[in-house]
C-alpha cells in the first residue's frame, strides 16, 4: 500500500481548512502586535524573534532525531515572545537582550488541541497564554535562547503548583540531562479558540489579562506571586537573586552574535 484511498480523496479539503487556520494565526497575532505595541494596560511589549513563530514542527525530513516515534510535518504549536519594550536598548534588538535584564517574558501559544506528549487533549483547540519569570544558570543568556527553552521544555503538569484568581502557577525545574537550565515560576491561562473569534473578545479574553498580568509582575503587585525563598546563604531568592538587583550592571551588555534561528521543536 502506498496512498490510502479515502485519504487521497479528503486531502484537498483537508488542506484547505488548515491553510484558513493559519491565515487566521497570522491575522491573531498581527493584532497582537499592534495592541501590545500601546502601552495601555500598564506596558509595552516587543517580540521576541522579530517575525518568526515558533513551531513543533520545523523540517520535512523523512527522519530526524526527534524523541518521540512519529513523523510531525504540520504544527500543532506555533507561539510567540513578548518582553517590556522599555528594557530594550537604543539600538539594540530584542533578541540581543539578557534574560536577567529583561526579568519578564511573555509567550502567547494557539494549540491545535491534540497529539501532544505532554498535555492530555483539550476538547478543542486552544491558545496558552501567560508570563514567565525565568531565571537561567548563564546571567549572559539572551531573551531569544530563554525564550526557546521555554518553548522546548515546558512541562504544564509536571511543574503545576496551582491555580490562583484565574491563573495557573507553576514553576521550572533544571535538567541539564535534556538541556533545561531554567528555574523562576510562570502565569498561564487556557482559552479555547473559540473564545477568541472577534476583536473584542481577543482583548478581554487574552491582550488585557495578559498586559494586566504582566504590569502586576513587573511591579511586584501581583498577589499570585510567590515570596522569595531563602537559598542556602541566607539571602532570599527573589528579585535579589538577579545579577542586576546585586550590583551589577541594569543596562544590557554589548549586542551579542544571534543564535541560530531554527524554529524551536516541541515534542
């Protein structure tokens, strides 16, 4: 057997109705763009990577060295990066910003819903949206590698610590046996897809409590934050743990090579 019969005769139409879901992600996050562009819900907010999303599918090789045992040609998970356009340099590219300087990151993730390794199938398509507070081993990592690493190894179920006002918490936890270095905390929020169907709907339901959020964090006002934990000096690990709240310098190093831009995976 080569091509399934019944297969062959849905694909046009099946290739259809992805190729308008996609156009409809494009549209979704060119209104994020501009809304997120004003400074109406307490902050800026910049991407990360410039125009490029990221995806669990990069490549159509007929074998690659995935994890997992299935070929993953479409993707089920395109997302972006935000952070505070206020941390950003004079000349400087978002990309080029260290993670200890920009302290927040924003990420906004549709989902198809299904058929991933990690999260149990939703009932139907999905966007994840929320705010991290990472916090990686290099003080010189830039927002772009954080930002990669967040979409490669985040682990809802495995890091979930709760749900507070309307947001799910969770921290992050390092193993450098699969590459995660990051530790901090993270907000999400879950919305269905078609919840997100009209600009209205788009800024109650994702722009304002996400803009909200991250305002509330940066500020040091949000009451789902947790409280510093004393590390094994003595010194509380919260804001104090950050190589700029130490002494060092608040403004960004010199603009570092960018990293390779392949598109993140996720398993």
């Amino acid at each position: 057997m080569i091509f399934r019969k019944e297969i062959a005769a849905e694909t046009a139409g099946a290739y259809d109705t992805l190729a308008a879901y996609f156009q409809d992600v494009r549209s979704f996050f060119e209104v994020l763009g501009v809304r997120f562009s004003l400074p109406e819900y307490g902050v800026r907010l910049r991407p990360i990577a410039g125009n490029e999303l990221f995806s669990n599918a990069n490549s159509y090789l007929l074998s690659d060295d995935s994890s997992y045992p299935y070929y993953l040609w479409l993707p089920s998970w395109l997302g972006r990066f935000y952070i505070d356009a206020d941390r950003i340099g004079e000349g400087q590219r978002a990309n080029d910003v260290r993670t200890a300087h920009a302290r927040h990151i924003a990420f906004v993730w549709p989902w198809l819903g299904f058929n991933d390794a990690y999260v149990k199938d939703a009932e139907e398509p999905e966007c994840w949206f929320g705010v991290a507070d990472p916090r990686p081993q290099d003080p010189h990592e830039t927002v772009r590698t954080t930002a990669q690493s967040l979409f490669n190894h985040f682990r809802l179920e495995h890091t979930l610590d709760g749900e507070h006002q309307g947001w799910l918490t969770g921290h992050f936890t390092p193993d450098e046996a699969v590459g995660r270095t990051l530790t901090g905390r993270w907000h999400l929020r879950r919305v269905p897809l078609s919840a997100l169907t009209s600009y209205y709907e788009v800024e109650k339901n994702v722009i304002q409590p996400l803009g909200e959020k991250f305002s509330a964090l940066a500020a040091g006002t949000d009451p789902g934050r947790r409280p510093a934990r004393p590390a094994a000096n003595g010194r509380a690990q919260g804001d104090a743990g950050r190589p700029e709240a130490d002494g060092a310098a608040r403004t960004p190093g010199p603009p570092r090579r960018p990293e390779a831009a392949p598109m993140a995976v996720r398993p």
